[in-house]
C-alpha cells in the first residue's frame, strides 16, 4: 500500500532562528573555554566585548558590565585566558556567540596581571619617578599612622618608635586595611592627614604581611594618586620584605616592614645623645685649638710690630724727597716743550698756505674758462648736426610723399599694404592712407600689369 506524500517542513527564518538557539543553549548550557583574546572593546556601556581564538577559528565573546566589575583586571588583545560562559545566540542578527561570567589570564593569576596592568600605567604617567618623591624628615616630631589600630602591624611601629624615641607625638588614623573599601578608607585618611592635621610632618602607611588578595587594596591606583597629591611625606610598610605594592613604589620612602619604617624613620635617642656628646666633645676640641692658634699669632705679631710713628717720620721725609724731584722734573720738562714749541711755529709760518692757495685759485679760474669755451663749441656744433638730420628725417618721412599726392592701399583685415593687383580680389575691403584722412572701399575689379 502506498504511503501518502508527507510535504517538506518549510521553516520561516525566526522559526529556524528559535530552533538553532534552543539547540545550543539547551546544549552549550556552561562550558569551559581557552583562548587568545582579541579585538577587545570596552565602550561606556561598561560591557566587555571581544573575540576568543586558536589558530583555526575563533568565537565571539561578551561579558556584561554585572560581571566585568568583579575583574581584578583589564583584559588586553593577545592575552591568552581560561573563560567560562555559555551560548547565546542572537536572533535579529542570528549570530551566536558566548555569554562570559568568569575570564582568568592563563598561566598567571588575575591579581598578578592588574598588578602588572596598573604599574605599567603609572610608571608612564611619571608616578614612580625619583624626582618626584620628598625627602623624609631627619627628626621628625609629629608622625601619622594609617592603619588598622587591631593589627600587629601597629603595635610593632609603636614597639620600636617609642622605645627607640619615648617622646614622639605619634597619630593613629585607623582604617580598614582589607577587603573592597579598605581603598577608599586610605585614601580618604591621606586626605583627612594633609587638610585636618597641619602640623604632621610624616605619614606611615602600613600593614602586616598577607596573601595577594589581602594586600590588594594596597595595589589600587587610587591609592598611587593620593600618596602623590600629599604635601606630607609618605612612608609606606606594607606586607613583609619580600611583598611588593603599588604603595610602596609611590611612597617618597619603602620601609620593608612596619618596625622597618619605625626605624627608618625614628632615629634612637640614644645613639642620638652619643653622637651629639661625641660632636660636641671634638668641636671644644676644635675650637680650643683655634684660639690657641690665633692666641699665639697674635703674640708674635705683637713682638713684631713697632712704633707707628717712626714709620710715618720715614714716609714724610720720602714724600718731602719725591715732591722736590717732581717739581724739578716738571721744570725741565716744561722748558723743552716750549722750546719746541717756538720752533714748530717759526716752521708754520715759512709754509704758510697761502701762496699756494692764491696760485691754485689763478689755475682754477684759466681752466673754468677753457672748459666753458670747450662745452660751448661743442653744443653749438651739435645743434648743426641735429638741424641737418631732422631735414633729412623730413625728407626720407613717407608721409612727406603722401603730401605730393601719393597714398598707402592696406588690404584688410590683415592690414598689409597692397603692393601687386594679385594680393586682392573683387569684394576684398582695403583701406587707403592718404596725406589727410582715411578712404576705405571695395574692389570691383583688378587688372594685372608690369
């Protein structure tokens, strides 16, 4: 028996569009994904968008901003990551792609990567640089503290500073040094220190050792902008000797660990009370021998030295002795200027200029005379030649010619004079130059000749 005919089901593309999603999100529900990141896009949003790939394909991939703000760190082109997600697809475009909720840089922790990310940023905005940090204090009075007033942290700073510097003034700021708000708790107690406590001379920012996590909010670039916005030094003391924060490499200094800063900071009273008996101690030396230096010096001088007034006897009777000389030095030297004098004048008069001068004048006057006699027959004789060649210029004038009854044919338009019957035709415009006036025409008839 025959079956009867079962026609294909024809789908619409929003029916097929629905069955293709239902397929693979129903199948692709949580998945595991590696890959290399590209084309990443974080528009104002606050979506991350990029593309997942190997060296054969590659998958579209989103995270919205509810989980993007949980990322320690920023993702970047070329990172290769472990995500986790599931399948979505798109159906006003029928695109699929995966829908992330978790994005983890492989081979190195996401902590460890927006460590990294957040000290190659300020390392170029000029953050850590040497020429920015201040000098600390040598004996600084008042210190600040921002820490958690519970920790051990604490207790070994004032441990050390006060034993080492019993009357130290020393202000606790206490803050959260862990978890999501303990940044904004710093921050806001560098800001509290440097507006509210004017006369502190160096703040401490510290804490006792921990996990990457725990020392996190230390590694905030909020943190990094407030320590250099402070007009008061910063120390920070973070973690133990082998930790690395983003704190310390703001701070103006980097104590190892918090009695490190304490005694960096504090100097000991006393080594201090030594090294000033020490001081002392040399500088009386010092100067004792000064004075018994100059004490000597001003013995022997004294020995030295004799009657002022013998000394200034000698000096007048030398000064009576130059002025003597002078006064006959000048005499002589006086007499043979005038002498010369006299003789150089008597010279003057036997050259006397005016001879030559009256000689000189008759010469001038001979020869003004000859010139103007000279330039005279000259002009004249070329007036003559002048008045012989404008006659001859009226003569060979061809308007002269056209005064005895001649005129100058032009064929036009071309203007050009009509010397032969050939250049023209019947009908062709000429024009005629007569001694006065101007005759144009047209030629009826030409006839040739010799």
């Amino acid at each position: 028996m025959d079956l009867p005919f079962q026609p294909p089901r024809i789908f619409t593309v929003s029916q097929l569009t629905a069955e293709i999603k239902s397929l693979l999100e129903g199948e692709f529900d949580r998945i595991w994904i590696e890959g290399e990141i590209s084309n990443f896009s974080a528009p104002s949003s606050g979506h991350f968008y990029m593309s997942l790939k190997d060296e054969h394909a590659q998958i579209r991939a989103v995270m919205f901003r509810p989980q993007a703000r949980y990322l320690k760190f920023l993702p970047e082109d070329g990172m290769m990551t472990i995500a986790r997600g599931r399948i979505g697809v798109y159906e006003p475009r029928g695109e699929y792609q995966i829908i992330l909720d978790y994005l983890e840089p492989l081979g190195i922790g996401a902590l460890a990567a927006a460590f990294e990310q957040v000290k190659r940023k300020l390392a170029l905005e000029g953050i850590f640089d040497e020429d920015q940090k201040r000098p600390i204090p040598f004996l600084p009075r008042r210190i600040a503290v921002i820490t958690s007033p519970t920790g051990a942290a604490i207790r070994d700073f004032l441990r050390i500073a006060y034993r080492r510097m019993p009357n130290l003034d020393i202000t606790i700021v206490p803050v959260r040094v862990q978890g999501d708000e303990a940044a904004g708790d710093i921050v806001e107690a560098l800001e509290l220190v440097n507006q509210e406590l004017k006369d502190i001379e160096v703040i401490v920012l510290t804490r006792g050792g921990g996990s990457l996590e725990d020392l996190w909010p230390f590694n905030r670039e909020e943190i990094a902008y407030a320590i250099r916005r402070s007009r008061i030094p910063v120390v920070s003391a973070v973690g133990h000797e082998v930790d690395l924060t983003i704190s310390d490499l703001a701070a103006d200094l980097r104590a190892p660990t918090p009695s490190g800063a304490a005694e960096l900071i504090v100097r000991e009273q006393e080594i201090l009370v030594r090294d000033l008996t020490a001081f002392s101690s040399r500088l009386t030396t010092a100067v004792e021998g000064i004075l018994s230096r100059m004490r000597d010096r001003i013995q022997n001088l004294t020995v030295r030295m004799r009657d002022p007034r013998r000394g200034l006897a000698d000096t007048w009777l030398k000064l009576d002795d130059l002025y003597g000389r002078l006064l006959s030095i000048s005499r002589v030297f006086l007499r043979d200027k005038s002498r010369g004098l006299q003789f150089m004048n008597e010279r003057l008069l036997l050259n006397s200029p005016s001879h030559a001068i009256a000689l000189r004048t008759q010469e001038t006057d001979f020869y003004t005379r000859a010139l103007v006699q000279a330039i005279s027959g000259i002009l004249e004789k070329r007036k003559r030649d002048t008045t012989a060649f404008s006659e001859k210029l009226g003569t060979l004038n061809p308007l002269s010619i056209l005064k005895r009854g001649y005129s100058i044919t032009q064929k036009l338009p071309d203007m050009t004079i009509i010397k032969d019957s050939a250049q023209v035709s019947p009908g062709s415009g000429i024009k005629i130059l007569l001694a006065r006036g101007i005759i144009s025409g047209v030629v009826k008839k030409t006839e040739k000749g010799d």
